[in-house]
C-alpha cells in the first residue's frame, strides 16, 4: 500500500460525485453509519488471539498525526505485539504519553482488541499509532491509527471500540483488493442503495467497511440482530452480501 495513504473514517457528509442507475429507485441507506448500528458484534467477551507485547525500543519513525493532518517524525516508545495466528504488529506510541509506563498502559488496552478481528482484517496491519488529541480513528497504510482522547470521549462512552477497529481494518486489508474490482463496482449498482448514508456520501472509500461490518454481523453475530435490522440489511445490499459470501474471507477466531 502507497506510503501516501490519506487516512479514512472521518464521520462527515459531503456530496458525491458518484451517480447510481435509476435513482428514483433507491429508498435510502437505513443507517447513519454502521460502527453505530450495534456495540455487541464484537465485545470484550469474544476470544482474542493476541498473545503478549514486549517493549522494544524507542526510534525514529514517520507517523501520521490527525491533529496536524499531516505526517510528523519522531520518536515513539515502540511495541511489539505477538498474536498466535498472524504476524507481530508494532505499535509506536507518541512520546506525549512520557513513559514506558504510561505507553505500555495504551498497548495493553488496544492490543487485545485488534486481536478479536477476525483474521481476514488483520492481514495487512503491520503497526499502530497512538498519539492523545480529540480525533478520529484512521485506517490505512497497512496500519490503524489511534487518538485516545476521541476514544475517551466517543468509543468508549458509546462502547463501540471493537466496531470502529472494524471498520479501520476493513479499511487496511480489504479496500486495496475489493474496492476496484468490478464484480464489487457491480454489486454496488445492481444493489442501486447504500448500507448507510456515510457508505452513500464517500462510495469509494467508505462503501466496503460500511457493509462489510454490518455483513459480518448477519453472517456470525446473527442473534445479536433485531428482526428489523436484519431486514434493512438484506434488502438494502443484497448483491454486496453476495458478494462477500463467494470471498469466502476467514474470520478466525470466530
């Protein structure tokens, strides 16, 4: 992946300069954005496949930074962090946070939950960046980016850490691969709707983790759902279920 990825997953709502066949046909997306839909598809009580971290050093890295939209360089308390099922993940703290301590504390906190994705999103995530400031998660560059004081105020009230990370690791394993592809481009139209209006704003980039995680529900978290929103899903993305179905993606550990 381009080490020029601009991060994804702000929440805002602009004009798309994508038109869909037959608008007059199209209901609407049935949700706002899907990371909101439900706080149970992925909880604290599902199974992990991370292992430990060590601290490893502190060195020079680029890192991207929300609150100054841009790449900054510096040194961060590094992490490495072992899963049993898929490659070590660094995670390089922002030196803000001023300890070992204090960086280690962040680590044991995201770590373990990165480990609930299913292994699918995992793939390509190759480090993590956490830094304080009120902004958004991120997802891209074979990475997820982290902003704990946005987390503080907004994930953890909401209880929807587990749904964002989803959402940022679709981001980094699976739009690269699945969001050009034409038989997806084809599902989209076919489906003449969106998953949710966040999915309908920014169809290129935010269409795949939009459904994939509302997917993902339907799929293995089934019972968690209403009747009422199993329906919206299935009869707003009917194609792109399908879609997803014949990629047979592998969603240890569940």
């Amino acid at each position: 992946m381009s080490k020029l990825f601009i991060f994804l997953s702000f929440y805002l709502f602009t004009i798309s300069s994508i038109k869909i066949k037959n608008p007059e046909k199209v209901i609407g997306p049935p949700f706002k954005g899907t990371i909101f839909v439900n706080s149970e598809i992925i909880t604290s009580e599902d199974k992990t496949t991370y292992v430990k971290n060590e601290y490893y050093e502190t060195a020079l890295r680029k890192m991207y930074d929300r609150r100054v939209s841009d790449w900054i360089k510096t040194k961060p308390i590094i992490f490495k962090s072992f899963y049993h099922d898929s490659d070590i993940i660094e995670f390089q703290v922002n030196p803000e946070f001023g300890s070992i301590e204090n960086a280690k504390s962040q680590v044991d906190l995201f770590a373990p939950e990165i480990g609930r994705l299913p292994i699918v999103l995992r793939k390509y995530i190759k480090t993590v960046w956490i830094h304080k400031g009120l902004k958004p998660f991120g997802g891209g560059n074979e990475n997820i980016l982290i902003h704990t004081d946005w987390f503080e105020k907004h994930y953890k009230n909401q209880g929807i850490l587990e749904e964002t990370l989803f959402h940022e690791a679709s981001h980094t394993s699976l739009d690269s691969i699945h969001a050009n592809k034409l038989a997806w481009i084809d599902a989209q139209n076919k489906d003449n709707n969106f998953i949710s209006e966040y999915a309908k704003e920014f169809p290129n980039r935010e269409d795949i983790s939009e459904s994939y995680l509302l997917y993902f529900a339907l799929k293995h978290k089934r019972e968690i759902l209403s009747d009422i929103t199993i329906k919206k899903i299935e009869n707003s993305i009917p194609n792109r279920i399908k879609y997803f179905e014949n990629q047979n993606f592998e969603v240890y550990p569940f």
